[in-house]
C-alpha cells in the first residue's frame, strides 16, 4: 500500500514541492502562508499544463485526473509539513 502511494513520481512531487517552499520562503522572503499557497498554486499550474499537454500517455481521463489529484496531495502535504518543520 505505501508503495502504490509514495512511488518514484510522487516522491518527486513530495521533493520539489519542499524545494519550491524552502526558496520562496527563506531566498524570496515571502511568508510561510503566501509560500505555502504559491506553492500549491505552482503544483495546481503545472498539472493543468501537463493534463493539457500530455492528456494521450495516459489510459483514460479518469486514470489522469486521479493523477493529478495525487501529485497535487503530494504537494500540498510536502509544503505542509516543510512548513511546520521550518517553524
């Protein structure tokens, strides 16, 4: 089980997704809100592009959209916990 949830892409999602929070909070100076929220922002953006642009290497729409949705849960729950350990 905890392989079919954390499996190479997603643990690729879980590190930039902490990268992403480290350099907006301490390079760019921003908030820990405004960095988490960007951070999310940023991983909502790039799976629209990539549902956009690679909508064909995926089996179904359905198969795609519960991709996404994981890929945008493993970036909310890096930023989540990069943030509370930064604290």
């Amino acid at each position: 089980m905890i392989q079919k949830i954390f499996d190479y892409w997603s643990v690729w999602h879980l590190l930039l997704a902490s990268y992403a929070y480290l350099i907006t909070h301490f390079k760019l100076g921003w908030s820990e809100h405004v960095s988490f929220l960007s951070v999310i922002a940023l991983a909502i953006v790039y799976e629209a592009v990539e549902w956009l642009w690679n909508r064909n290497a995926y089996a179904s729409d359905k198969a795609m959209l519960l991709n996404c949705a994981k890929d945008v849960g493993m970036a909310l729950l890096a930023a989540f916990v990069t943030m509370v350990l930064t604290k």
